[in-house]
C-alpha cells in the first residue's frame, strides 16, 4: 500500500480539464509545500511536471497545474489532448528517515 | 546537458549478486541527490533511497532497508544499486533519478531492466 493515495483512473474528453488527486497526512503532503507530480508514458521513463506543488519545468505545458489544501494536493489538465493519456504519480517530501514517498499512480484515459 | 546513463539489461538467476550503476553528467554531481525508484511489470512506481553525492547521506524506504544498498563513487559522478542475494521478486525495472533541494525529480535515467529466473 502506497503512502500518498491517488485515484486509480480519471478520464476526460479532448478539450475538457481533469483533476487528480493526491491525499497525504501532516507529515507529508500536508507539512511541506515539496509536492511532486510526474507522467509516465508505457515504456518510457517517468517526466517531471510539477515539482514544489505548483511549480512547472521549463518546457512543460501550461496547460498542467498543481495545487494544495490541507493534506490533498492536486494536479489539473486543463484542455485535454490525446497526447497526455498516461499514468501520472504523485510524490511528497516526508518528515519520517525515507524522506520521500510516492502516490499508487493514477491513470489517465483520454476519450 | 543533464544526464543519467544507467547500466544495460541483466539476466541473473536467484541468489546471485548485481550491481548497477547511474552515470551522472552535464551537472555538479555533488551537488544533488540521486534517487532510485523500482516499477515492476504492470505496477507502480516504488520508492527505494536516495543518496546525497555530497557527503554520501544515504536513506532507504523501509520496503527496501536491508534488501538493497545504495553507494556512490564521486570520482567518476556514478551512483550504484546492489544486490547480495538476488530473488525473482527483484525482476523489475529499475531508475535512478536526480533529487533537487525538495527532493524532487527532475532528470531521470532510462532505467535498467532486471530479469531474475532461475
């Protein structure tokens, strides 16, 4: 069992904007503004998107934010194409020695 | 150009040794963490350690304490994952990523695929 929880699977039509969500505790997600968001394509390795909960990359669209309230963060696709069909994850700096804990993985449908 | 170049595919049978290695480049190695993160077949991805290049501050998922170990040779910007005693249940593909100062990551290998069958 993972520590951060996500949704297993979210969809949405072309053009419309999705959400997914990322739900910690205070010791994580809810202590720290050290929020990560990453897309994985199949076979590919994984990409950062959102890092800091709502900073993007240089050279990642806009059309993908991040945000926070209380011990949830969230990532929004806003404008959905077909091209962000994928799993997305969820990480989160952590008080406990690991320091760093992951989400199970959502994945992305793109109708 | 940042870089992480990891080690090909392996074949091994249960309870051989491995070791493989996360080649850094186009950055200040010692500067960053390196992390190392395990997906296997169909599944997610799994956080395993992390080690600071720096002074060799080294962490580990609880999942993976005693299973693993996580080094690093700074001389040749390369960090490494290893295995004592290998068991088919490692079979997985295996990354390693750069951490930034929030331990994100930002820049990642292209994985090493390790097949353990007897």
């Amino acid at each position: 069992q993972s520590a951060l929880t996500q949704p297993a699977s979210v969809s949405g039509s072309p053009g419309q904007s999705i959400t997914i969500s990322c739900t910690g505790t205070s010791s994580d997600v809810g202590g720290y503004n050290y929020v990560s968001w990453y897309q994985q394509h199949p076979g590919k390795a994984p990409k950062l998107m959102i890092y800091d909960v709502t900073n993007r990359p240089s050279g990642v669209s806009n059309r993908f934010s991040g945000s926070k309230s209380g011990n949830t963060a969230s990532l929004t696709i806003s404008g959905l194409q077909a091209e962000d069909e994928a799993d997305y994850y969820c990480s989160s700096y952590t008080s406990s020695t690991t320091l760093v804990v992951f989400g199970g993985g959502t994945k992305l449908t793109v109708l | 150009e940042v870089q992480l170049v990891q080690s090909g595919a392996e074949v091994k049978k249960p309870g051989e040794s491995l070791k493989i290695s996360c080649k850094g480049s186009g950055y200040s190695f010692t500067s960053y963490w390196i992390g190392w993160v395990r997906q296997m077949p169909g599944k997610g991805l799994e956080w395993m350690g992390i080690i600071y290049l720096g002074d060799f501050d080294t962490r580990y998922s609880p999942s993976f304490q005693g299973q693993v170990t996580i080094s690093a040779d700074k001389s040749i910007s390369t960090a490494y994952l290893q295995w004592s005693s290998l068991k088919a249940s490692d079979t997985a593909m295996y990354y390693c990523a750069r951490g930034g100062y929030s331990y994100f990551l930002d820049y990642w290998g292209q994985g090493t695929l390790i097949t353990v069958s007897s």
